[in-house]
C-alpha cells in the first residue's frame, strides 16, 4: 500500500476536534494532516522498518531517562504545528520545561507544540521527495534539528534551524549536539 493524500477542502474541512475525532474512530489507519487540509493516509510499516523504529525509540528514551531532560514519544504522536498541520514523526523529542506549559487537554490530544528533535526513518512505501519536504516543514515551523534516514542508501540528511541541510554517507553514528545532551545514536544498529 502506498501513501494516500486526499483534498477535502472542496467538500469539508476538519476541525482540530474533527480530525482528532477521525483518528480516534480509525486506531488501525495513521492519518496526518497537511498545511493545505489534505488527509493523509499512511500504511503501518513492514516489519523491518518498525524493528528500527522500536530500536532508536528504545535508545532516546534510555537517554532521556538518564538526563531526565524532556518527553520522547514515537511515531503514533500528532503534533499540531503552527501551520495547521498535524505530523506524526517517527521519533519525537521536545524539552521538559516547554511540555510542562501545556495544558492536561493539550497534552492527552495532539499537542499544539513544536518538537525540539524530530527523526524520520523510511520506510519502502515513503517517497524520498515528500519526506524531505515534511522536513523542511518542521523546520520552517522551528524544528531546531531532525534527522532523516535512508536504510536503504545508508545516507542520513541532517536538518538544522537557520542552515543548509548536511547529507552524511554511511555515517556509524549520530550526535544530538546541543539540542539531545551527550546523545549519540549508533547508525550501526539501523543499517
């Protein structure tokens, strides 16, 4: 199966509640929302591609657990961005202290906040293209670092806010500089 993009803006345009409401009535879909409305239906990862997920979710949460300094969530987290949309990255970081402002409701639905950290690992059913666009969302919305990575070609892109995009070949591991404290993800567990 491949990703679904459907324009409702013709017909319907979801509310916030709406759309969280669909999402709550349809557990067995992934759906985002993009900037312009568009529902996005995504299909569950293969096996391999959630092993890796479950792996370097795995290890964001043993660090930040250690450093007891944020929230790690994984890839069935919407958050709602500044633009309207609402992205599900595969693994989410966000400070502990910019969480902590957001109200119990905001917290329990997708989040109005944007994450610190977001990583995308693709799947075989993600298009190179459309995910380095949703890259460069988060950062126009001030996603301060992201990082996605391409099994397949060994090759990671490393978004920052304010700066070109680095493309690194068959990198071993990755630091999580300033933002992620002393975090090194080791590429060596996903290649």
């Amino acid at each position: 199966m491949n990703t679904i993009t459907i324009d409702l803006k013709p017909v319907i345009e979801l509310t916030d509640e709406q759309f969280y409401q669909l999402c709550q009535k349809n557990p067995d879909l992934k759906f985002e929302r993009s900037a312009k409305g568009e529902l996005i239906i995504m299909p569950p990862t293969g096996g391999e591609t959630g092993s890796h997920n479950s792996e370097m979710n795995a290890d964001f949460v043993i660090w930040n657990r250690q450093t007891k300094l944020g929230k790690v969530f994984d890839s069935s987290t919407a958050f709602k961005l500044p633009n309207g949309a609402d992205r599900s990255p595969d693994v989410t970081w966000i400070r502990q202290e910019r969480w902590d402002v957001l109200t119990f409701e905001q917290k329990e639905k997708f989040p109005p906040i944007v994450p610190d950290f977001v990583l995308e690992l693709m799947s075989p059913s993600d298009n190179l293209q459309k995910t380095q666009e949703k890259m460069q969302e988060y950062m126009e919305n001030q996603v301060k670092l992201g990082w996605l990575i391409d099994r397949k070609t060994r090759r990671v892109e490393i978004y920052r806010l304010g700066q070109a995009v680095e493309v690194l070949e068959s990198p071993t591991e990755l630091s999580g500089e300033d933002i992620l404290p002393g975090f090194i993800l080791d590429l060596r567990t996903v290649f």
